[in-house]
C-alpha cells in the first residue's frame, strides 16, 4: 500500500553558507588549550565578509570552511 502524506511535504532547513579558506598557514606558537596551530584565513564567497585569521583548526574543517555570520544572520 503506498505511503500517504496527510500533512504535505516537510519543509527543509535552508544551507548554511559557509566561508571558505582562502589562505592555510601554521599559527607562530600555540596558545593555552589549543590542539593544533593549524588555521586559515576565512572569506565568505557570497557577502564577501572577512573573517580574518582562525586557528586551532583540524584539515577537515579548513577544507569544510566555518558558518558566515553575515548570511547565516536569521537562522539559528
């Protein structure tokens, strides 16, 4: 028997828009309660805000790039 919606479709929450790393480098020294000097330097493609340098990053999550604050602004 086929599955029937009573209620339509379920909406989907909008993407995120994420900054991209537009330079990777080391931080000069680590600070207290950092895992990694690893960082980028994060620019979103879209709104093109600067989110300047973010350390203390993994590979995966500089290649995965960090939320824009400025497009991202309603959702929450």
């Amino acid at each position: 028997m086929p599955r029937v919606d009573l209620f339509g479709p379920v909406p989907r929450k909008p993407r995120r828009v994420m900054m991209h790393a537009v330079d990777i480098g080391q931080a000069p020294g680590m600070m207290p309660g950092w895992t990694s000097a690893k960082g980028g330097k994060f620019v979103c493609r879209r709104c093109g805000h600067d989110a300047g340098w973010l350390f203390d990053m993994t590979d995966t999550e500089i290649r995965r790039g960090v939320p824009c604050p400025v497009c991202n602004e309603g959702e929450g």
